[in-house]
C-alpha cells in the first residue's frame, strides 16, 4: 500500500528496561540530571512523533505515552524492539478501525515473508515460519499490520533509542530523519556516530519494514530473541551514518557517567542552554529563545530602573509575548524591543535634573534634592556603579 504520509513522519520505541548492572541495579532511566530523569529528557528529545512507546516497566512520565514490555523481561534490546514494534502495530490497527480504514485483517504478524525467505537465513534444516516468529519471540500469534501492509497514514520510519542519553536534543533527531530521506529509498535506516566514530544503533531511525522483516528472520533463525546483540540485527540492514555533536550520543552506563552528565550541564558554557531547554521541556514551551536579548534587557531593567525590575520586566514580556502566542518568537522580540526602549529611556530621564540638564555632579543642600518622583533617591533610580544588576555577567 502507498505510503500517504509526509516524509518525515515517524514513530518512536524507547528502550527502557535492562538490568543496570553496572550502576547496580537501579532504575537507570528514573535517575535524575538536571532536575529531570533520563527518561524525560529523552522523551522531550523525540516529542515529534506520531506514537511514542516506551518498552519496560511503567513509572511517571512528563508527557503521555504508550508501554510494552519484552518478554521475558530484561530479555534484551531485539526483544524490547520487537515488542515495541509489536505494540505500534496494535495501535495502528487499532486507529485503522476506529476511523473505518482496518486493512485486511489475515495479514500475518509483524515482519511477515515466505517459508522459503526464511530458510534462505535460517539454513534448510529449519522448520519455522516466519509467521510463527512472533511466538519465538514470546509476542502473541495474532493478526497485525505487517511488513510491507501499512495503513494509510502509518509512519514507515521508526526512531530507536535507549533511555539514557542525557544530551539527546530534537534538532538531532530531526537530522536522523532528513538524512534518511535524503537516502532515498536505497537506505534502510540511518545510525548516529559518536566522537571516535562509534556507531549507536540506539540512536537512530530505521525503515519499519525491513526492520520488522530482520527481527522475524532472527527470532527464526535463533528461536528466540531474548539475549541477541542488536549487531546481528543492524549488521543485516543497509545503514547510512551521521556524524552530531559528541555530546548526543552521551550514555549512562556507570555512576562516573551520571556525575560527569550532572557536573556538564553545571559548566559555564552549558548551564544557561541546559536551564532554558529543561524549563521549556517542563512548561511545555516550542519557543527559540534570544538568550543575550533578555539577559541585555534584564542589564538595562537593573541598572536603569531598579535591580528587582530585572525579573520583573522580563516576567512581563513573557506575559506579552504569550498574550499573542500566535506570533510566537516575533511577539517575544517585539516585547523586548519595547521594554528596551522604555528602560533606555527611563536611564536617561534619570540622569538629568527637574529641567533636563544633567544633575551637577557636586553635593546639594535640602533645597537642591529633587522632589519624589524626579531624582535617584526615592528607590527607582540607578544603583551605585559598585553593584551589578542580574544578568549583567551573562550578557554580551
């Protein structure tokens, strides 16, 4: 069936069980950076998707999703991704039917091919069917949309990734996709590539089709997919590479790896970049924000006017700019063009005396002070030129 949906359409399987052994069994996506677990962060990183599912054991979650779990549990990464797939293929069908388009309901399960395509893999001596794959791999033997019979509308590319990438970011999995598109249909998926050039087949996109396809073929192949290194599923597709910041590709295995993630976003150059993107993660905000522009006019809000004006003013053009949240980042800068203007003009009123010539420098008797509302005394005027208002270090 023909694809009918935009190019860069996806679907996302989350990994999230395993045993961390090496962090001591704890629940490593639960785990806490930056004030928000693993998990979240990486959900934060892939919220473009259609369906999200998440593969492992329920917990709460920053943004709704849908579970799985592999089976056994703890059975491994082919596993967990075969029971992601599986579960996206129900809920597929499932909006099928509720919208009157089901497809053909003896569609054979996920990954579904002939006796003879799967000997040509699994040597003549076996007798499985790819058909009975999915109950190798402990998944139920029921009718599911399959390789090659997408509903309209389904994605037909699927973003993988583990729950522990800390410094995951969309625009990364944004590039995932149109690297993949820019493939053509040669390419069956496309993984990310560290710094010493490492492939992470846990971040990255693949066709759902041969994926389901390969996974079958295993679960023929071996009887089961509890335990399989995801190599011998990723060494059996035609994958492209991309090349990201070193950071995205950033995992958690060990307590050394979770505190040096905690210290990196603390750094100098990070902290501000991280702050914005887990506030916005947390209220839930698609907004670029012109970093030096508030803390520039937070300077000027401080030193013009009063240091508590700083988040104060700032407050109030977030409040402006969400009243027209239709025009988004333009109605963000018009907001900070005009309290610029106005904490500009505040400054300068201030430096002057009660008939606009600049105030004498010397003392002044009682009969020389300005009267409330004019001068620098009364708690609105500039602070002495020893302090720094919020902000100032940070802005350009």
């Amino acid at each position: 069936m023909t694809d009918t949906t935009s190019t860069d359409a996806f679907d996302a399987i989350v990994l999230a069980g395993g045993r961390a052994q090496r962090l001591g069994g704890v629940d490593k996506p639960g785990l806490s950076v930056g004030g928000r677990t693993l998990l979240d962060r990486v959900l934060a990183a892939c919220r473009g998707a259609r369906r999200t599912v998440v593969v492992g054991g329920r917990r709460g979650t920053e943004r709704p999703v849908l579970w799985a779990q592999e089976n056994p549990p703890g059975g491994g990464p082919v596993a967990a991704l075969d029971a992601g797939l599986r579960q996206l293929a129900r809920e597929w069908q499932r909006s099928a039917a509720d919208t009157g388009r089901a497809g053909d309901t003896d569609r054979v399960a996920a990954g579904s091919r002939s006796e003879g395509d799967v000997r040509g893999r699994s040597g003549a001596g076996s007798e499985r069917s790819t058909a009975g794959a999915g109950a190798g791999a402990g998944a139920e033997a029921e009718a599911e949309v399959g390789a090659g019979g997408q509903e309209p509308g389904e994605p037909r590319n699927v973003l993988v990734l583990s729950a522990d990438l800390p410094f995951l970011r969309e625009p990364t999995v944004q590039g995932l996709i149109r690297t993949l598109e820019g493939e053509g249909n040669g390419r069956e998926g496309v993984l990310l590539t560290d710094a010493t050039g490492r492939e992470q087949p846990l971040v990255a996109v693949y066709r759902a089709e041969p994926l389901r396809r390969e996974i079958a073929l295993l679960a023929t192949e071996y009887g089961s997919l509890s335990g399989l290194s995801l190599r011998l599923l990723t060494g059996e597709l035609d994958l492209g590479r991309l090349a990201d910041e070193p950071s995205a590709a950033f995992d958690c295995d060990t307590w050394e790896d979770v505190s040096a993630a905690r210290a990196r976003i603390r750094e100098h150059g990070h902290v501000l970049d991280e702050w914005i993107a887990a506030v916005k993660d947390e209220l839930d905000i698609e907004l670029d924000v012109d970093v030096s522009g508030l803390l520039d006019l937070a300077r000027d809000a401080a030193h013009g006017v009063a240091r508590p004006a700083a988040p104060l003013t700032t407050f109030l053009v977030g409040y402006a700019a969400g009243a027209a949240a239709h025009r988004g980042e333009e109605a963000v800068a018009a907001a900070t063009r005009k309290a610029e203007a106005l904490a500009r003009r505040w400054a300068e009123e201030a430096s002057t005396g009660t008939a606009g010539q600049p105030r004498r420098a010397e003392s002044r008797s009682a009969a020389d002070q300005p009267v409330p509302g004019e001068g620098e005394d009364n708690g609105r005027g500039a602070p002495p030129a020893s302090e720094s208002g919020p902000g100032e270090t940070g802005a350009r």
